[in-house]
C-alpha cells in the first residue's frame, strides 16, 4: 500500500498487479508492504512513445536491459522502440527476434514497433494486418516515407486494419548535407543547415493523404512552427492526427548550440521562434504527448564533433526533471499538464494499459518535485552517456517507479 500525502492523505491499496482501492486512512495488516509517499506526487507512470533500444543489431549502443532500466529510472513503465534495427521487425519472424530479448531482458514493458516498409527502404509495404496485434504501431523511423503513392497505400491498409501510421518526416531531397538547423548558428559558424521545410511539407503531405483515407495518423518529434500550426488546422477539420514533441525541442534552441554532439539530433535544435509555436502547442493541446526519442550512441560515434558525429541524444533518465525545472516551475505549464503529456495522453493515444485510478494496472511513479540535483551521465543506467544537460542543476526526481504493481526503481539519493 502507498500512502501518498499531497493534500491530505491519501491512501492506494495495490493486489495482484493491479490498483483495488483508493481512500484515506486505510487499514493496514502486518503482511502489507508500505511505501511512505507522505509529501510526494503520486501519478501515473510515465509512457514514451519513440525510444531507441538498438537490439536486435546495435547493442554496442544500448540493450534492452540497460534501456529499460533507464527507462524505470526516469519513471517510465512503458517504452515504444523504433525499428530501425538489424534484422528491422518487418515480418512476424523478424520482429520475434526482438520480441524474444524484450521477453527476456526487459525491465518494465516494452512494445515494439514494426517498420511501415520491408527493410525501412520506402518500396515493399509490410504485411500489416500479420502484425498489427504485435505492435504499437508502425512507422519508417529514422528515414521518412519518400514516395506518395507508398504512404497513401501505408495510410490506406492501416485504417483498413485500425492501426497507427507514426511517421518520421523528413523530405531527403531537401536536406543538402546539413545536420543543424538551417539558422543563426549555422549561418554565423559554416556549418551546413537542414530547412524546416525538410519537415512540414512531408507533414503537409502526409495530413491530406490521411484525411483522405481516414488513418490515424502520428507524427514523431516535431520541431518547426510550420508543422505545428498545419496539425492545429488539421485537428480543427476533424483530421485523425496526433503528434509529439521532445523536451529538448521546448528549452533549447539553435543559438544554445556548441561545438559539441551533444547538441545534434535530427530534427535538430530550431529557432526561438520555432520553440515559442511548440510551447503553445503544449499549452492548447495542439501537441498531444512528450517522447523523449532517447537515441544512444558510443562515445566514439558522438566525439567526431556537430559535422560527423551520429545524430541523437540520450533522455529518458532527465526528461521529467529537465520539463519540470524549465517548464513547471517557470510557470509555462502546471504540473499536471506535464503528467497528461508524459503519462496520460500517451496512454490514450496509443492504448495503453495502467494507471493510477481503481481497476488500472498499477503502474505508478511517486514524485519529489523539489528535489534538488546535478545530472552526471556517468551515473546512467543506459549505456548512452550523451546529453546537454549533463552537468545542470536540476529541480524535481523520481523518488520511485512501480510497474504492474512491483517496485522496478527506487531512488536512493538523499
């Protein structure tokens, strides 16, 4: 049993995974487990919807079991990876090679993605309806689906089978060679930039085919003004979109860049402008969810500087602390709209078990939003030790995750 005290006390009552009970003061007996939650926030576990695993195929980058963990220490009890694997989960067959590490190594829930293509090459449609009870959902992650006539079929055989299209948009022909956004710093220090139209006009395109057809359609860690402003219209009209935004995306922006690959990740960092359009997406519901796209990579892969070092950072370990320290308390959102981004709508969206209410699988995270500490990726759980916030001081932790009702993270800093 949890006893939780936020306004005043409130007791949860947890059995066979699953929460039985909800109320104030209630009755104990000596063969109870009790965690003391007096003074913390006690909400649902978080759920990040674009995480990289790199297994099956990279597990010189992170694992499943180094993830998960990861995962389980930023407050996480579900965690969706992208295929962009070896061999790529394309086929039932090669999908139970990574569904078979996930049911051996995995720390909290994992479900997997399948890709949108044979080999993620944008030419062979997968079988979806083989797939579609195996999965969260399907998507290219890592390259954008090029050919119109290829996403319209996706589109097409994914409302056929009620299933989400998560798309990665990026318009290959527009990039250019660049790798940081096409703006000030890249303008004031020769590096070569990635337009933001690379981004939204795939968005653009990809909204009118799945109006058209009726898909679900999600689009992954959006960044522009643009693509903001063409979901808030599509959602307007009734269109099936969702969309997500990763926390570095609402603190930083093009001129925090250094010389380092710390600050690389694709899309990249984008103007105050761009910053300032995700916000209020955040703030009107426009962006439905937080995903982290936590992406690691081995120290040598990230040394070789912002030109060619691999694209991604790690986050699942610092995103609730990062939003809550930038975000809540600045006052740009209330902490319980950064829970509905982080836990519920995600949960929603993409269905989801667990929760915090009676009858909810009892995936829980038991927060301490005062909780003063320094971030050093020396101490991560996940292989992947490259982020921004290394060495910032942040405000807000997890004190505890609790996945199908077992304690799967207990913070032990003092």
């Amino acid at each position: 049993m949890l006893n939780a005290k936020s306004m005043g006390k409130t007791d949860i009552v947890i059995a066979n995974g699953h929460i039985t009970e909800i109320g104030t003061d209630i009755a104990t007996t000596p063969n109870d487990t009790i965690v003391d939650a007096s003074g913390k926030i006690v909400a649902p576990a978080f759920v990040d919807v674009h995480v990289h695993l790199r297994e099956p195929g990279f597990g010189y980058k992170e694992r499943i079991a180094t993830g998960t963990m990861a995962g389980a220490r930023g407050g996480y009890t579900t965690l969706c990876p992208m295929p962009n694997l070896n061999p790529v989960p394309d086929s039932v067959e090669t999908l139970a090679v990574e569904q078979d590490i996930i049911n051996r190594d995995a720390k909290i829930e994992v479900l997997p993605y399948a890709a949108i293509t044979k080999e993620r090459k944008g030419l062979e449609l997968v079988d979806i309806a083989s797939l579609k009870d195996k999965v969260c959902a399907f998507s290219d992650d890592g390259s954008g689906v090029q050919s119109d006539e290829m996403m319209e079929r996706a589109m097409t055989e994914a409302a056929r089978n009620n299933v989400i299209i998560a798309a990665h948009c990026e318009v290959e022909e527009l990039l250019k060679g660049g790798y940081i956004h096409d703006g000030e710093y890249a303008k004031m220090h020769g590096h070569k930039g990635i337009c933001s139209e690379s981004e939204w006009e795939q968005v653009r395109r990809d909204i009118e085919i799945a109006e058209r057809v009726g898909c679900h359609y999600h689009v992954c860690h959006i960044s522009t003004k643009e693509t903001v402003e063409l979901i808030r219209k599509a959602k307007a009209r009734g269109v099936k979109v969702t969309c997500e935004t990763g926390p570095h995306y609402l603190i930083f922006t093009d001129m925090d860049l250094e010389e380092d690959a710390r600050w690389k990740m694709n899309p990249p960092l984008r103007s105050a402008e761009d910053r300032a359009a995700l916000i209020e997406g955040i703030k009107d519901g426009t962006i439905d969810m937080i995903a982290t796209d936590h992406a690691p990579h081995s120290l040598e892969e990230k040394s070789r500087g912002l030109k060619d070092s691999a694209m991604g950072i790690v986050g699942l370990e610092t995103a609730f602390a990062a939003l809550n320290t930038h975000l809540v308390r600045r006052g740009v959102i209330s902490l319980e709209r950064l829970i509905e981004i982080m836990s519920i709508n995600p949960r929603k969206v993409f269905g989801i078990s667990g929760g915090a209410n009676v009858g909810d699988r009892a995936d829980i995270v038991i927060l301490d939003t005062d909780r003063e500490w320094t971030v050093d990726s020396r101490n991560f759980f996940s292989q992947g030790k490259v982020t921004m916030f290394d060495g910032r001081d942040m405000v807000g932790d997890v004190v505890m995750t609790i996945h199908r009702g077992n304690i799967v993270y207990e913070n032990n800093s003092k």
